[in-house]
C-alpha cells in the first residue's frame, strides 16, 4: 500500500462486546488517566534510569493540563525525569527515562545507533501465511498525525514479527521495530492487511471499536548501562490486554470442542 492508509480488514469474531458499554465511552478511544490517578508499576530503577509500565491512556510525556506518565511517578521520584522515547497513548507497556542530562545522552546515543532492543505485543486481525516476517516499507506523514507508507518519499522503515499465538480470526505477534517511525509497528500491520485489533487509526473504524483498547503492549525494552552492562526491563500485559486475549482463547476452545 502506497499512499494514506484505507479502512480494511477482516472482522475478529472471538471477542464479543460488553453489552453494557453501550451508551459509554467510545472502546478503543483511549481514555486520559487523571493526574491523581493510581501510580505506575515501577519495573527497574537505578541511580540512573526509573522505568515504569506505562498504562493505556496515558501520555508518555507532560501536555499542557495533562501531566502524563512521568506526572504519575512523581510521588515516587519528584525529580526530573528525561524522556528517550515515547509509546503511543492508546500502547500499554515499558518505557524508560533517565534522571539526569548524562544518562540522558548516552540512551539517547544508544536509540540512534539502534543498539536498544525493543519488544511488542501486537493482538492482529486475521491469521498470516507464515509464522515469521520482516517489513521494509518507507513511512511518512500524510496530515493530521497519520501515517502510511510510501516508497518513494517516505523514511526507511523496518519492523520484524513472529507468531506468539495463533486465534480464531486473529494473530498475537511479538513484534520489534528496527527503526523508530511514529506509529512504525501500527502502519505496517495494517499495510500487510493485518492491522492491530482496537487501533481506530488504522482499519475499520466500525469493527475496531468493538475493542475496548488498542491491543499493542510493550513487553521488554534491551539497553546498556553507563557501565556497560546490558539489561532486559520487562513489563507483563496489564488485565485490559489479557482481558481480550481470555475472549479469544475461550472462543477458540470452545470451536474446538464443538468440532
């Protein structure tokens, strides 16, 4: 696909709505946690580096009148925290930031040389052929904050996956971006016809709304220490992602069972 991304996409049926949502908040609209609002697991910490797991809703970094994730932390550590890199607001999972400017720097220089390894997990539309891949496909801007691919102006863009999981009508990936392209594991799902269940982004805006989230989670983030020691900062999926995995896997056992 070349060009803004279209609505497509095959329809999951192994999660049934919640009835009672009706008449609620929009599902998969991700709903802003309040500055007061419970505090993030922190997963790893050093005189260095805080990590957290960040929840779905959540802003990676302060906005005006919304104090994002590192709002959240600050009765855990009231000092300045510097961002390195972001996850989506509607994306659950880890995210990392330093405490002071020379950690800062040297992450910073680990993201641009691409040493930081960084793993997903990505709940799909549909079944793919095979059980691994990798996509190389330029991204750029379109307006508005969209993205898509294309060949001929966008930047270079790579991003790996494997099946985790194989469902009835969807697909658990674990998927690691080799580039950092706003929104890079999000478009390319969706430009090789499998976008992410719950992205109102990016597919069938009607048939991804019976999703009460944007089914994408950061599972574990690879980096060094100034000392030089490589270390994996983990972070499960929280019981919103879970949730939706329990439906499939119910729906599967019981087509199972019936045959």
């Amino acid at each position: 696909m070349t060009g803004p991304p279209k609505e497509r996409g095959h329809g999951p049926k192994g999660y049934v709505p919640d009835p009672m949502r009706q008449g609620g908040p929009v599902p998969g609209a991700p709903v802003p946690v309040p500055a007061d609002g419970p505090r993030p697991p922190v997963v790893f910490e050093n005189g260095d580096f805080l990590a957290a797991a960040k929840p779905e809703g959540v802003l990676s970094v302060p906005q005006t009148n919304e104090p994002g994730l590192p709002g959240l932390l600050r009765d855990h550590f009231p000092g300045k925290l510097y961002p390195v890199h972001r996850l989506d607001r509607g994306a659950s999972g880890v995210i990392v930031f330093a405490k002071n400017a020379a950690a800062h720097r040297a992450l910073n220089g680990q993201f641009d040389r691409r040493e930081v390894h960084k793993t997903y997990l990505a709940l799909v539309d549909g079944v793919p052929g095979t059980n691994r891949g990798q996509i190389n496909a330029p991204i750029r801007e379109f307006g508005s904050g969209r993205m898509g691919v294309d060949a001929k102006r966008g930047k270079p863009s790579s991003t790996e996956w494997k099946v985790a999981e194989r469902l009835d009508d969807a697909t658990l990936l674990r998927v690691s971006p080799l580039t950092g392209r706003r929104h890079q594991i999000r478009v390319h799902l969706y430009h090789i016809g499998h976008p992410i269940l719950g992205d109102l982004r990016y597919g069938d805006k009607a048939r991804q709304a019976r999703y009460p989230r944007l089914m994408l989670h950061a599972i574990s983030l690879e980096f060094a220490l100034p000392s030089g020691e490589i270390v994996t900062v983990e972070a499960p999926p929280p019981p919103s992602f879970e949730e939706v995995l329990a439906g499939f896997r119910a729906t599967k056992k019981a087509r199972k069972a019936a045959s």
